[in-house]
C-alpha cells in the first residue's frame, strides 16, 4: 500500500504521523480545557496537520481497509521502494509507523 502522499523516506512519513497525532491532542486539550489562545498554540508550536490515508494501486486496489495493522511501501512507483513499515491505521488514518 501507499500513503497519500509521496514520502521519500520512512522518517517524513513518522514526523507527518506524529504532527498529526500532536494536533489531534492539542485539539482534544482544547475541547476539554476551553479554547486555547493564540499565544500559547505558537508557544506549543502546534499547527494544523493532515491526516496521512492510504490506498491501493492497481487492479487489486479497491477500498483500503480502514482499521487494523497494515504494510507500507514507498516512495511511490515508478521510482524504486527505499523504504517499507507496517502501520496501524483507525478511521481510515495512519495513528502509529512500525
């Protein structure tokens, strides 16, 4: 499988999962907390991060499973595979990179 996006290296595609994961929290913080001020979102250096999906290519492709432990590949065809990680993914979105 493939991510949404062309990542070139194993690390990018950790640091984009985690950026995600940080966002998510600050926004469940500021949920249960009240709204956070502006100062203290650039003190966290916390920024809108997007989900990282994945899909499928090819005649097998289909609908990716949206839950569950998964394997990765990339960067993207057609250049050659660099790197390989199993993923767990919830809700259609990578939470954690092997």
């Amino acid at each position: 499988m493939y991510t949404d996006r062309n990542f070139k290296t194993k690390k990018a595609l950790k640091e984009a999962v985690a950026a995600r994961l940080a966002y998510l929290a600050a926004q469940k913080l500021a949920a249960d907390t009240g709204p956070m001020t502006v100062g203290a979102i650039i003190g966290a250096q916390i920024r809108p991060a997007n989900p990282v999906t994945v899909y499928q290519p090819g005649p097998f492709g289909g609908n990716p499973p949206t839950s569950g432990r998964i394997f990765l590949e990339g960067p993207h065809y057609p250049e050659p595979h660099r790197w390989w990680s199993s993923a767990i993914l919830e809700n259609g979105e990578v939470v954690k990179v092997g």
